[in-house]
C-alpha cells in the first residue's frame, strides 16, 4: 500500500501512505517543475471503529523546482477504521487531486 518513488511528473501531488504498526501515516506531498506557490486542502474521513468523523485542513505554500514539498502529515490509529484522504492542490494555474484509502490493521 505504501507509495514509492518520486511523483510523475504529470502529476501534482500524491498522498504517501506508511503502515505501522497499528496504525497509518499520510503525508500530503506537492510537486512543480518550477518554483511556484499554490494552496491545497487535505480532507480525511473516518468510517468504521468509533464512528464516523472527519478532518480538514489546508492553507498557502510554497514549492522549489523539482522537489517534494510536504504540505502536512497526521498519524491515524483507530484499528479497524477505514479512512479516505483527499488532497486537492492549485499550483500555478494548474490544479489536481490525489486520492488514498486505507484500513488501519
């Protein structure tokens, strides 16, 4: 389940999925082929285990040319949850959208 590689360059962001034990890491991660500043939103939810819930966040950032930019991580650890995280990023006149679901184990 876990991402590898540096994302394609078609390509605006990418949401990097790290099991762990009883647990999953996503960090949201943005690219350009030059150096640009762009917004972006990251939307988790939660469906499963305790409930339902959701998380939202975003804001400003800046990018440098051909390089990864983390844009925010979060740790989830409700076992038996399932979670999708959507990334949405605006980057200079382009934008695009990144979608993950995973289980915590």
């Amino acid at each position: 389940m876990a991402n590898a590689g540096p994302i394609p360059s078609s390509r605006l962001c990418e949401i990097k999925v790290t099991p762990q034990a009883g647990r999953v890491s996503l960090e949201a991660v943005a690219r350009a082929e030059r150096s640009l500043s762009g917004t972006y939103t990251l939307r988790i939810e939660q469906t499963g285990g305790s409930g339902n819930s959701s998380i939202s966040q975003g804001g400003a950032f800046e990018v440098s040319a051909d390089q990864d930019t983390s844009l925010a991580s979060v740790t989830l650890a409700s076992r038996g949850s399932r979670y999708q995280a959507v990334l949405e990023v605006a980057i200079g006149g382009r934008s695009d959208r990144c979608t993950e679901r995973v289980r915590v184990p």
